[in-house]
C-alpha cells in the first residue's frame, strides 16, 4: 500500500458525511464511559463478545433483504460474496447464538460495546457510525431475567454518574392482549409503529393514523386512552391495573410486571421507573416489557437506552427456542446530551496528572527516571520531549488540562532533587526529593 | 428492519472468510489486554483518539488507487462515493492529523486500539479482520521521543504479562546512507523489500534478488554482509559501529542510535533490545528507527508489534511537516502466539467471583439483596436465573469458571445468613453472615 500513500498533489482531508473523528477532549471520556461499563457488566456476571463488523447480508437482512434496504452499507467483496456493515449488535448477537449455542452455558449474559453502521440522514446526536451498548440475558424467560436488566441499567447510570433518568417501561403482551380484546390484532404491526410516534408527531396525528389503520375513530379513541395516562403522578401499580382491566383482565403479563415491580422495590430503586403504556418500540420482535429511558433535563432528546424482552429472535438461524431481554445504550447521542446538558463527565480531558518540562536537553535522562519513579505510584506522568521555550511548554500543558509541572536545574539533577508546580494555583515547591513530591501530589 | 428479520426458513448461521467470532474464552483476555494497555498508554500521557472505519477510498489510498488494490475491502454507498475500510490506523491517523492541526498541541502522543480490514489470504494468527493498538509520537524528531516509544513497547510487555520477548532494531537512515555509498540508493524501495522477506525466503533466495535488482552480485553480497550479524552475541553499539563504518562514517543517524541506547540503558532496559540490520520494514515511509519484536518460544511466528520513524507521513494531506515515530501491536498474533504457548494470560475466562445459586425462586428478593451487598466490595456477582436442579447449575458454575457459589436455605434467609461453597477445594461454610461471608472471599 505504501506508494500509494505518496504524495503527488495534496489530498483534502475529511471525512464521510454522517461519520466523525473523535478528538482527545470527547474520546477520553467516551472511553471512561465505556469502560466505567464494562466494569459494571462485569460486576453482574455478564462476559464481553465480539462479532465481526461485515457479515453476509442475507445473514443480518434474511434472504431477499439486501437490494432493498437504504439504511444498510452493503456491497459485492472481492470474491463476489453479497456483504453488509453490521446495522445493530442484535441481530449478529442472534447469529452468533444460533451458530455457537453448544458452547455456551444458558443462561447466557452478555454485553458487547461497540460501533454500527446505518445510512440514514445525519441530525443532532445521530450519526451514520455510532456506538450502542448492548447487554443481553439469554435463556430464561421470568421476572427474575426481566428485573435484572432493569436493574443494570439503573446502576449504568449511576455508575456514569448521571443522575436525572427515568426509565418507561409498558408491556408488548399486554398491549396485544388489549389489542386481540379491541378485535385489532392482526393489525398490531402498524399500530404499534404509530404510537411509537407518539412523541414526535403529537397526539392528533396519532389518532387520525389510528382511525385510518383500524377503520374505527371509537377504536382510535380507545387506543388512544390506553396508551394516555390522565394522571402524571398516578402510581406504576395503579396504571398496571387499570391497563390490566381494560386488556380484559390479562393475569399472566400483569403478574408478571407486578413480581417485576416487587423486586425494583425490593432493590430501593423503584422510583426510577414509571409504567408508561405509550412505549411500544417499533422492532416487532419484542414480546414483553418493553422501555425507553429519558433524561429529566432534557425530555425530547429521545431514549438514551432502550430494549425489551423478545422471544424468537435467533429463530431466523435456529429452531432452538432462545427466549431473552435486553437494553442497548445509545452511546454517541448519550454524549450528545451530556455536551448539550454541560455536564462535568465530558469535560475531564486531562491528558497527564504531571508533565515534566525540558528546560535542558542534557537532563532528559533524570526527566525519564523521574517519570518512571512517579509512573510505579499509579500517576500519569508526561515528558515534554521538544526542545522549545518554557512558555510554550507551559501553555502545551494547559492546552491538555495538565495540573503539576516539574521542573529539574542542574543543580537539583546533581541532588536528586526537583522542583514541583501547581499550575492551577501557581504554587511552587523547589528542591524536593521525590517522596517529598508524591507525598504532595498524592494528597491532591 | 425488523420485517426482514422474520425467519420464512433458516439461514445458516455463519461468518465470511477471514473473520471470527470471540466468544468470551477469548473475548475476556483479549478485553483485559486491551484495558491494561490503554491504562499503561494513558501513564504516559498518551491520548486517545478515534476515526471512522470508513474512509474516502482516495482519501486511504491516494488519488487512482481505488481501483486496483485487491487487499482493500472497497465499494460505492448509497450517495455514490468511493469508500474503503481502512487497511491500518497509520493512514487514517495522518488524515487526523492534517485535518486536525490547529485543534491539537504538539508534540502529540496518540494511541488508537481498533480494528482493520484487509482482503488477503487468512493463515495462522492472520485474519481479514485484526486489531492493532497504535501509539505514536507526532510533532518532534529526536532521540527522546524515539526512545519514549521504544521504553513504552517494552514496560507494553512486561505490563501484558509477557517475559521472552526481544526487540529487532535497525535504523532507515543509515542503511540508505550506507546504499547511498554503494550508489544503489535509487533502489532503495526494491531492495528494502527484498531484505524484508529474508526471513520467509532464505539468504540464498534474498541474494540473486539483490544480484537481480542491482545488476551486481558483489553488490548484493555486501548488501548481505550488511545485513547479518556473523555473531549472535555481538553488542548493540559493536554492531552500530561497525554498519556505521559500512555507511561510510555516517554520523547523525550514529549519534542518534548512540543516544537512544544511553537512554535504554539509563533505564535499565537495553538487554531487551539487540540491533539486527535485518530489520527494514516493507513500507517506505519510515526514514529513521524502525523494529520489530519477537517472542523468544515463537521465533518463527513473526513479528507481534512494528513500527518506526516517518517524517512526513502527512504529507499526503498537508504541507506542514509532521515528523512522527510510532509502533503497533498486533493484537490478533499475539493472541494466537499466547495460545500456542497455552499462557495463563489467555486462561483467566471466569465470568464472576461469586454464583448465587436458586434453590427456591421465591427467595430471589433475597439472592438480589445478597448480589447487591457483596458488588458493592468489588466482586462480581452472578445470579443463576433459571429454574434448573442443582446439578444443572453447578455444571453451569463449573463452565463459567466460578471458584464460589452461595445458596441459602429458608432458614439461612430468616437470619439473613448464606451457605457459601468452594467449588474448588468443596469446603462448606453454611450459615454466614455477609461479614462472614466477605472475609472468607476476600482472603482468596
């Protein structure tokens, strides 16, 4: 590839439209976040998998799926294989199981991070590459699998240290059941899709949609105060019980959200969670709860993490029958939010806890020892390896948010000594030994 | 999407050629890998950074090179743009960097660990899909920086948990110094090549090429003189003084190699290090330092990171010149080097500390309460979620390589007290407290 990397005339740099370079100041806590994660999953016994980026397009479109789909980057390889860039980590999560299902133990937990690709129009917060954290139960169908999710993905959020959420939660198996009660079932495809634009097109347009789709204004209407709680405040039990009654005394699926609600109380979490009927999703594989999660400061952003319980997703691949319930966090409009709502979590873009400036050339031996001596302690520590004037190098440190300077003369080289800065509040320590200077730095 | 998902008969589930899944086996090591390098990169003040997986095809490859380049994954989207896969982070890093430059201080220490795709033929360790962690060093030519990425790659190793490995030095510039004496330097590219397979093909075979490319078969055997250690055990600065003689006295690439290896020793780490004129490096961007590492047990199994000095490798995009040095570890080959050495770095596959075991789903209030409790320490807490005999989940546990499991009678959860079990050594602690408990798991 190297002569083709040979300059002839000046190539524009840039990127694809949709698609972005990540700096240092959003790519370090984008990386806290994710590993911030990935300690968390960890922490519940889910294990990390990976699954490759291009897979056959008849693998994640299902066959006759690839000409179609404008969303999805599919092309020809060079061994004229049909291929796609993954458009989820759902449905390659699905495959992966179908194809490996003897090796692994069931239940099956499992988180993958990491980026997807979708050619729809690029707005505030969306991208055509983006990040979803994904993290699955796979195996079990119970309360108990269904809680433990909603339970990991209220400590995520914690855990990033976000704390004004809410997660919707609404059941897919009540709705239909409601839904086979109203005689309009065998349209729940189209139903659900457009309460699912709920939010965006506003209540109107959704019962004129409704009305069209079950030829009954009297059915739309009905839907319509299915999915609307009059009473903000009204309790998540009390809103079960009503949706139950009016789902023609449905017992498997309100038990069900019950036990479920049993155990958030249990866990003293509950607060965080309201039973909102108008979540659908739009995905028709779900089959049971289902739920949105909405930052309190900012309520029409959209659902920054979002899944449900689904019961035949692997059965494209396999007639084994997987049931699961899983949430994905959409990583990159989580940043968003985070840039828009100025929160301190994007904003720690430090690069070193300490650089050391070059004030001679000579000294860079003593400037690496001493950086060895302070890197064994846990600090990150960074040599300023030009050879320019103190000012510039002080300004370099403050462009990457760097708080300590050391400093070394001659002198203090020849005792082993140094000089240590704040460059916050410009205090000075000269001629410090180095347990002198980590007794400082460690206190800070 | 979610229409074409639905299964009218089963595809096989499979991947492409070339790619792979990472069940958790190697997910879990390849992810500790991963973080344990970042964490070291980071104790540096390298930053991170992150650039899209797809690129302009003339962006990648320069203008006119799309079409030909069979080992690039290429194709036109929706929009009806050349794109690429990128091939290495080497190229889309300088990109960045041009695009870049007034947003970033220099000198700037990056590190990027993705993935990269190229179209070539799998074999042992090498895949069409691979992950290499970069670093490098952009915005000073000088001996500091070269040896601070020397430094890094090995404290890389140690900090991996790899003990035999040795770092093959060579320096660019002083071997077409020496070409240049021989007035072969306008053959420079070919014959770089054909020194870099001299592993795969033999000296016999390197040396009727080098006769070929240079009309001369004396040529090619000081070329060849050049090139090999007659000793094994000859010291770095020996070998450096004799190549440099060979060079005709050459002094600024001398002085330069002559600084680092103070600096190795400084640090107490130049035994890691010999200097093997063998070592070019195929691409013909590197000007100065290049290296290449083997594993002592695997010394045919090639080179697990590479990489050197390039001064303008961003001019492809920019008139500003950028000098840069900087090293890449191959992720994949190394993960493959370490299962065939059967390392414990690529053991560790447990998916949690603890198993909370479900004897009765009516105490999982209670198996929440504990899990909870004992994640607040740090441990990570596994509930088995089905409701399955106790064998099924000890055989669960046992494929999960989980050391302890907890289970709690009726009676243990009237007292708020646990039965904890080694699944190892089948010692038995019935009727703990959570203190109890913990100082029992914290011990181990």
């Amino acid at each position: 590839m190297s002569d083709k990397t040979k300059a002839r005339s000046i190539i524009e740099p840039r990127v694809l439209k949709g698609f972005r370079d990540f700096l240092p100041a959003m790519e370090i806590p984008k990386k806290a976040i994710i590993s911030k994660l990935e300690t968390h999953f960890s922490s519940y016994g889910f294990v990390p998998i990976d699954t490759p980026v291009l897979e056959y397009t008849e693998v994640l479109l299902g066959k006759g799926g690839g000409e179609t789909d404008k969303q999805i980057f599919h092309f020809k390889d060079n061994g004229e294989r049909e291929v796609a860039l993954r458009f989820d980590l759902t449905v390659p999560f699905a495959r992966f199981l179908a194809q490996h299902q003897s090796e692994l133990a069931l239940p099956f937990k499992r988180f993958h991070i990491d980026k997807v690709w979708r050619g729809e129009n690029p707005q505030k917060g969306r991208f055509r590459e983006f990040t979803q954290c994904d993290f699955d139960i796979v195996g079990v169908d119970n309360a108990e699998a269904d809680f433990e999710i909603l339970s990991m993905m209220n400590s995520s959020f914690s855990v990033i240290g976000i704390e004004d959420y809410q997660f919707c939660i609404a059941h897919r198996g009540l709705f239909n059941a409601f839904l086979s009660h109203l005689g309009v079932l065998d349209k729940s495809t189209e139903i659900l899709r457009t309460v699912d634009k709920l939010r965006k097109i506003g209540k109107q347009e959704v019962a004129s949609q409704l009305a069209e789709i079950t030829t009954s204004s009297e059915k739309a209407e009905q839907i319509l105060s299915y999915i609307h709680k009059e009473d903000e405040n009204e309790s998540f039990l009390t809103t079960l019980n009503r949706l139950s009654v009016l789902a023609g005394n449905e017992e498997v699926h309100t038990k069900r959200m019950q036990t479920i609600y049993y155990y958030l109380k249990n866990a003293g979490i509950e607060s965080h969670f309201v039973f909102d009927p108008s979540i659908t999703r739009g995905l028709d594989y779900y089959t049971g709860i289902v739920y949105e999660t909405f930052l309190t400061d900012l309520p029409n952003f959209g659902s920054v993490c979002s899944g449900g319980r689904y019961n035949d997703l692997a059965s494209l691949y396999t007639k084994e029958n997987l049931p699961g319930v899983g949430s994905s966090i959409g990583l990159d409009r989580l940043l968003a939010a985070l840039e828009e709502l100025k929160s301190p979590i994007v904003a720690s873009t430090s690069s070193a806890d300490v650089a050391i400036l070059n004030t001679d050339m000579t000294s860079f031996a003593y400037y690496d020892t001493i950086a060895r001596a302070l890197r064994k302690t846990g600090l990150r520590v960074c040599v300023y390896l030009a050879d320019k004037k103190l000012a510039a190098q002080y300004k370099w440190a403050e462009n990457n948010a760097i708080t300590y300077a050391i400093l070394a003369s001659k002198e203090e080289e020849e005792e082993n000594r140094f000089t240590l800065k704040n460059l916050g509040s410009r205090e000075n320590y000269p001629s410090l030994t180095l347990e002198e200077a980590l007794s400082i730095l460690q206190r800070n």
